[in-house]
C-alpha cells in the first residue's frame, strides 16, 4: 500500500451510471462511450444490452477511466493505453494501488517499487508518472456524495427464455 490505509471494501454489486463516471474520471460520455464500444474500459457491472439500457461502472471501472484520461492527457497512444489497460485488468484490486506508471511519452512502465521508478528515471526512460493508488484516493474523494445503484439479479421470465432459444436457433 502506498498510503498504509486500508482499502474500502468495494461492493460488486453496487455501482455509477454513464454520467456519474464521466464526472468522477474527468472524461466526455462520447469518450466513454467509445471506450465501451472499443473495449478498452468495459463496464463490469452491467454493459449496454439495447436501447435505453443504462452501463454501470464500478469504482475500478471508474479508476481505470480515469488513469486511461491521464494518460491520454501526458501524449500517450491508444495502443499502449490498451497495452497499459490489459496489464491493469490483470491485477487485483489490492496490486492496483502499489503501481506507478511511468512513460516517457510513447511507452507505459509499469513500477511496484521505489527502486524501478528510479531505475527507470536514472536510465532516461520516465518523463511523468501516475501513481495508482493516489488515483484511487481522487476517484473515491469525487464519488462521496455520487448517486449509486444497485445491479439488478437478472430475472428471466419463460417469453424470454423462448426468444432466446428461437435466436440460438436461427
């Protein structure tokens, strides 16, 4: 841990809509929405199922958002944000807040240590970082007073079950 504060115990079943993570993450709902779509943040409660359907973002939805933002701020490409973004989706949520990425303009390092941050700056490769678990303070700090909802259980009725099996049929 970074800060030596205990995580807060995240809810998998509770989470923000389009807006509310647009806000919290600093981006426009047309980058979010293009970043569904793409696959490079993907809302892990529940995504687009339709018209008039509404995305529900977790809170690690929320950080990756935002450290996706801070990157795309600083000059790096959406290739190596996705690199970044796949390696982040790999860890658990406890590992996210020790990392800082570093980049020096067109590649993401990721550090988990004092001594690789250093070692990266002394051999020239890192220009800025972005240190996880500071993220993860900012996102809750602009979440306090947010509107949450709670996922749904999805409930499927026999008409549905029928059009579903009538679509795996055709």
């Amino acid at each position: 841990m970074l800060f030596g504060d205990p995580l807060p115990e995240l809810d998998v079943h509770t989470g923000y809509r389009g807006p509310v993570a647009c806000r919290a993450a600093g981006i426009t709902y047309r980058q979010l929405d293009y970043w569904a779509r793409t696959g490079l943040v993907e809302p892990s409660i529940r995504g687009a199922k339709g018209s008039g359907s509404q995305r529900l973002y977790s809170f690690r939805d929320i950080l990756l958002l935002k450290v996706v933002k801070r990157l795309l701020d600083t000059g790096v490409s959406l290739q190596q944000i996705r690199t970044a973004v796949n390696a982040l989706h790999a860890r658990g949520v406890d590992d996210l807040t020790s990392i800082t990425l570093m980049s020096d303009g067109a590649s993401v390092y990721e550090c988990t240590s004092a001594d690789e941050v250093i070692d990266l700056v002394q051999g020239g490769q890192g220009v800025f970082g972005i240190a996880v678990g500071r993220v993860w303070q900012e996102v809750e700090g602009s979440l306090v007073n947010m509107p949450t909802e709670q996922a749904e259980p999805v409930v499927e009725d026999e008409l549905a079950r029928r059009r579903a099996a009538r679509r795996r049929a055709m």
